[in-house]
C-alpha cells in the first residue's frame, strides 16, 4: 500500500513539473486556416490575428496563473488560494474577452459548458469562435485548461470528449432551480 501511494505521489510530483510546450507558427496557422474554413465570408487577416491571440494570449495567461500543474491540481490550489486564477471559467472569460477587444467583423465568440448534469464529472467551460451569425455549434472550442495552458483547439463537433451546451441555457437552468428550492414566505 506505502509503495502505491509513493508512486502515485511520485507522478503528481513529475506531472507538477512538466512545462507546457510553446506554440510553434505552424499550429497558429492550422488554427487560422481552420478559421477560415468557418466560411467563405471570414476575412482571413481576423482569422490570423485570432489564431495568433489564442495562442499567445494562452502563453501569456499560463505565466499570469502561475500554471506549473496539470488542470486538476491547478484548480485546488486556486481553490485554496495558492494560485491567483486558471480554473477552466477563468481561461475560458478571459480569452473570450481579449478576442472580443478585437471587435471582429466575421468573427463571433461564444461560451460552453460541459458536464453539468453529470455529478460524477465537473463542470468544465469553455469559448469558443465562430463565423459571425452562427451558432457555438458551428465553432472552434478554443480551450487552453483543457492541457494546462497548452491550447486545444477543435471544430466542436470533432471534439468528443464533452458535450457543450450553450452557457446562457446552463446558467438559466441553475438558476430556475435556484428559485425552485426558496421555500415561500410564510403566510403567503
């Protein structure tokens, strides 16, 4: 038992050491071309210019969090107080705000959340980009916690491992059984 526990420990020491890789001007590219693709009405200097952001606004993000954890681990020691940010919510607000400073013509942001009506899973948000009009349907995921300030990016319905659900129809169904749980006033 001593033994397993010292291994375990000893991965969680190595996975907190590990560095999440730099982009490279070949994955900015595939990103921007994948934007692109979105529609033929996508101006494709916005779509290199988002490309771009995403991954260096990731970078610079992962520094600002202080991220040296795989997501798990960052999230308890934000959640402790050791870490200033970087929980999934966190990454997926700021790159929504830093790509909507942009004021894109073509380009529209969205955000997703995954998992909330599994209790054996957390909730896990999101943003994600897409040809203005469309739906986050339509999009590319653009999620940076998902690999510990390492970008994944996918159109959202190669990416299988969660199932995005508008944010604004999450938060609506929170908060109707917020309400549904106040217990009535008395005598009323």
């Amino acid at each position: 038992m001593i033994k397993a526990l010292a291994f375990v420990f000893a991965l969680a020491i190595l996975g907190a050491c590990s560095v999440a890789p730099s982009s490279t001007g070949d994955e900015v590219q595939r990103l921007a071309a994948e934007i692109r693709s979105l529609g033929p009405d996508i101006d494709p200097e916005e779509a290199d210019r988002a490309a771009r952001i995403a991954y260096s606004y990731t970078a610079q993000l992962a520094q600002e969090y202080e991220i040296t954890d795989p997501p798990l681990i960052h999230n308890a020691k934000v959640n402790k107080g050791l870490r200033p940010r970087g929980l999934c919510w966190h990454w997926a607000e700021d790159i929504e705000r830093r790509l909507d400073q942009e004021g894109f013509q073509t380009l529209e942001m969205h955000r997703a959340i995954a998992n909330a009506d599994n209790p054996f899973r957390i909730d896990h948000s999101t943003a994600i980009i897409s040809r203005k009009g469309e739906t986050m349907y339509d999009g590319v995921v653009l999620d940076p916690w998902r690999y510990g300030g390492t970008l994944f990016w996918s159109p959202l319905p190669e990416d299988t491992k969660y199932e995005w659900v508008p944010r604004e129809i999450v938060l609506e169904k929170r908060r109707l059984e917020q309400v549904a749980r106040l217990k009535p006033l008395p005598g009323t």
